[in-house]
C-alpha cells in the first residue's frame, strides 16, 4: 500500500507505495447514547477546517503571502513530526532495513507457520469464495464476498506498483523481485489473520450496516481476554493514526498525483491546468464524495467496476510487452533467481536486494497495518473465516501478479544498462542504484519500459496513475470514515461531518504541496501496524480455532455452496 508515495521515498530515508455493538471507551459513544464531546477530532476538525479555508489563497501561489503560509505549514508539522517520522522509518542498526519492515514481515512468517501454510490450504477455497459460490444475500453484512476484495484492492493496488517496484528493482536489481514475491507470499497469511477477526468482532446495527476492522477486535477482543483497558488504549491509538492517515498518503497526496498527471498529458507547463491544482481538486472532490456518500454499499460498487478494469489496462499491457519481447523471458527470470542469492552489480548484494525486495511488497500489500479489516468486515457472511481466505488473495494480486507484470517489463525491456563486456548491470555510484535509460527512476523508468515496446503507453500509464489514485481516495475514505466514528460515535451527522471535511481535504491536497503533512501521515499508516499487529498475535489462538472448526463443517458438508 502503500502504493501511494513509494516513488518518492526512495529518495529520501524509505520507500514511498475498518461494525454492531457499542462500546464503552471513555471519552467516546456508545450505542445509542448521546455522544459525549471529544476534544481529539474537535481540534482536528478546526486545524483542517484552517487548511480548507486556506486553500483558496494557497492555490494562487503567486503570492509571496500564500508561498509563506504553504511553507509555514509544512515546516511547522515537519518540524514537530520529525523525531516520529524519523522513528517509524529508522533502518535497523548498521543496515538500510527500515524496523518496520521487519516487524512486518516476522508477523507474516509466524502467521504462514501457525496456521499450517493456510496461504496455499485455502487458496482454492477462496477463490470458489470470491466466486460468489457461497454467497448467501440473507447472511449479515453489506457486500459481497467480491465486493469487499475489490474494495480492499482499490486502496492497495496503485502507483506503488508502478513505481514502487521500479524502485525496488533498479536499487536492489532484479532479485529484488523475488524476495517481493516472497514477502508477498507471506503476506497473504497476515491479511487472513486480520480480516477474519475484523468480522467476528465487528458491530452489527439493527438497520443493517456494519463497522469492523482493527479498533473492534482490539477493544471487543482483548476485553474477552481480561485486557479491557490496554485493548481500548490500543483501539484508540489505531483509530487516531488511521484518520490522520486518511487524510494524508490516503487523501492529499492522490489528489497531488491526479492533478500532476493531468497536466502531463494536457501539455505540461502550457496546459489550461497548470496551477491550478484546486479546479482538479474541486472537481475530483465533487465525483468522490458522490461516490462515498452512499456508504460502503456505495463504495463497493464502485470498486468491483473499477478494480478489474484497473487491473486489466495495467496487467494486460504488461502482458502484451512480456509477448512482444517472449524470447527474453527465460532470462529475464533467471536474472530475478540468480540476482536474489547473489545481488551482483547492486549495492548491499544479496542483503540490498532482499530488503527493497521486502520493503516494496509490505509497503504495497498493506498486510499487517490492518486497513483492510475495515473493508472486509463489511462482507455479508455467517463465518468470519471465510472473509478471512478471500482477503488472503489481496496480497496474492497486488504482489505477486501486478508488482511482478512490472517488475518483468522493467527487466526484459533493456531499461537496466548492462555492460556489455561483463554482462553486470551498470552501477549508478551517484545515484545508488543501477544506472538506467535515460538516467530515469520511479514511475518515469516503468513509462519508458513499457514505451520502448508502445508508444503510445505513457497516456495508458497516465490513465492507470489517475485511477489508481481515484480509487485509493475512495477505500480510505472508508477507512478513514469507520476509524472516525469509532472514536466520535455512529451517527449520519457525522458521517456527513467526516465525508465534508474528507472532500475538502481532496482541494487542498491538489492545490498545495505539504510534503511534511504527508511524511506524518505515513509514518501514522504505518503506526497502526505497531498496535494492530501485538493485538494479532494475542487473538490468534482464536483464529485457528475458528479456521480448524471451519474447514471440519466444510469437510462435513455442514456448510455447502449455495443453492
């Protein structure tokens, strides 16, 4: 995931791509109660209600008074959220293998090992899951099996699997690639863990809707365990970091890249967008918010139109540059192989390949932050496990396939300088990567991977970016959403109070550039990881009871494909 901003990380210190039932947290509202005043979102409310109001002055940019307000707020958050920001990113002592990293993938490896390779027991189940051959529309929930896949893909899949991946391979070589398979892999047993515990501990209200994800199964799970108290705390740090998550690398940031987009293929400098960041932005926040003002249901719908065509413009062109240059393809996967174990030509060797390796699937999969909960609790569905398999395919598709299909263009297309004499990638010593055509990087290196095969590719790349950012803008509008009422109470008002504040969010990140306000919202995405995880690893234990006493019914044909 986080597929929004792994571009740009790679030039600096990392890599940058949510049911009924109350609860009775202090300071926030219980069902059916009146809400009680919060002074967490109430500042928040009023600091982006500032920035809104701003955003007008902010998006001339012509004068010396807006440059300084624009560059005031950055600095000021760059300011007070560098020693977090700085924290959450920090490498490992006497390696570039960001901690967090690592956090996420020993989760992956202790979920693939507990729960017997359920990554590859359960595939074929879920994919007859997704099918929607046990979909029963009487069970509770809001959408479908599908539905809920799609709208999870729609907040991962994105331009860290453009761009990301172009990162990862021209900085730790083609091997890099397999090490992103692998973590991809692994990852699949972490969305498993946490989807299927986002619907067993989600609300479900009497008019039908629900809210599920990491906040419910913290606090309604580690209560069950004798640990009401840290499980509330722990809910609330998630809530908090998911909101201001949404916000930024959710939110601002894709606006930002919709806007930049457009005016690359309108004409650049000379098109009738060019600064004007906050028409794009208005018109973009206009189509979002008639999007998620219809809820999940909505959202969903929107998603399962929208995701596999996404996936098919991006993947079909992959494929079609993989068929063009076909007599490469033994080679180019002999160099992912090799590279993997020897890391010739890269910096680092082996150890660089395989931490842009993992570094790129855990920051584009999301597995382990717990934002897809959100999504998938929303399934109709009697046995949360079986959301729990669907969601295990995420991974699966943003990974292993999409990443791949990328990673592959950009190695057979001959966009990674080789030295002819010793047949070693060319190292790009200034750079610290390998050197490239056109000494290009990020998703301007994917552009002209697949432009060496289809001219015309830079304007599919184009549409693929906009759409990738439009429906992460989306899913964590959702996210976003459900974390908000966890902490502020359920409600339409303040449905409507969020959504408003979402949407203008959307303005002001297209008209303005914030590049600390995002560096925070990272960090904080990646801060739900920290909370979700430890709560992951205590709620496990039931998991595997539910999945044992699952696959006994299913064995027993207790439960059978719907009629």
């Amino acid at each position: 995931m986080l597929k929004q901003r792994n571009y740009r990380r790679c030039r600096g210190h990392h890599d940058g791509g949510a049911a009924a039932g109350g609860h009775d947290m202090p300071g926030l509202t219980p069902r059916g109660a009146t809400a009680r005043r919060w002074t967490g979102p109430g500042i928040l409310l009023g600091a982006i209600t500032g920035l809104i109001a701003a955003t007008p002055a902010l998006a001339g940019a012509d004068t010396p008074q807006a440059l300084t307000l624009d560059q005031s707020i950055n600095e000021t958050v760059g300011t007070l959220s560098a020693p977090f920001v700085a924290f959450i990113f920090s490498p490992l002592p006497g390696t570039a293998f960001p901690w967090i990293v690592l956090w996420l993938i020993a989760a992956a490896v202790i979920f693939t090992v507990y729960f017997g390779l359920i990554q590859i027991r359960g595939f074929g189940h879920a994919l007859a899951l997704v099918s929607g051959k046990y979909d029963n529309a009487k069970d509770p929930g809001e959408v479908s099996h599908f539905q809920a896949l799609s709208t999870a893909l729609s907040g991962t899949v994105g331009l860290g699997n453009i761009a990301g991946v172009a990162v990862a391979v021209s900085v730790g070589g083609p091997g890099a690639t397999f090490w992103m398979i692998l973590a991809g892999l692994l990852g699949m047993a972490t969305k498993f863990t946490e989807c299927t515990l986002g619907v067993k501990y989600r609300n479900e209200f009497a008019d039908g809707h629900v809210s599920g994800g990491p906040m419910y199964y913290l606090s309604k799970g580690l209560a069950a365990r004798g640990l009401a108290v840290p499980g509330r705390i722990m809910a609330a740090i998630f809530a908090v970091f998911c909101v201001l998550g949404s916000f930024g690398a959710g939110n601002m940031f894709q606006a930002n890249q919709v806007h930049a987009q457009l005016v690359n293929v309108t004409g650049g400098d000379a098109s009738f967008l060019a600064g004007q960041g906050w028409l794009t932005g208005l018109v973009l926040a206009v189509i979002v918010f008639a999007v998620i003002v219809g809820g999940i249901k909505s959202i969903a719908t929107f998603a399962e139109f929208i995701v596999p065509i996404m996936a098919l413009i991006y993947c079909g062109a992959a494929l079609i540059i993989i068929g063009m240059n076909i007599e490469k393809l033994p080679w180019a996967v002999g160099q992912i192989v090799s590279g993997a174990f020897t890391g010739a030509g890269v910096a680092g060797g082996m150890l660089g390949a395989i931490i842009q390796g993992f570094r790129r699937a855990s920051f584009s999969n999301e597995a382990g932050l717990g934002s897809a909960a959100i999504a998938h609790s929303a399934v109709k569905t009697k046995h949360p496990v079986t959301e729990g398999l669907v969601a295990l395919l995420e991974p699966f598709i943003d990974t292993v396939v999409i990443c791949t299909c990328t990673a592959l263009v950009i190695v057979m297309t001959g966009v990674l300088q080789i030295d002819p004499a010793t047949g070693l990638y060319v190292w790009n010593a200034e750079a610290g990567r390998i050197a490239t055509q056109g000494n290009l990087t990020g998703v301007e290196l994917t552009s002209a991977a697949f432009e060496s095969s289809i001219s015309w590719f830079p304007y599919v790349l184009a549409l693929a970016v906009v759409l990738f950012a439009f429906s992460t803008l989306i899913s964590w509008s959702y996210y976003g959403l459900k974390a908000w009422t966890y902490l502020v109470g359920e409600g339409r008002a303040r449905e409507i109070t969020f959504n408003t504040i979402y949407c203008g969010m959307v303005v002001v990140g297209a008209a303005i550039n914030l590049n600390h306000v995002i560096d925070f919202a990272d960090a904080a995405i990646f801060s739900m990881a920290l909370v979700n995880i430890t709560g992951l690893y205590i709620l496990m234990p039931e998991v595997k009871k539910d999945l044992a006493d699952y696959f006994a019914k299913l064995k027993s044909g207790e439960i059978k494909p719907a009629a």
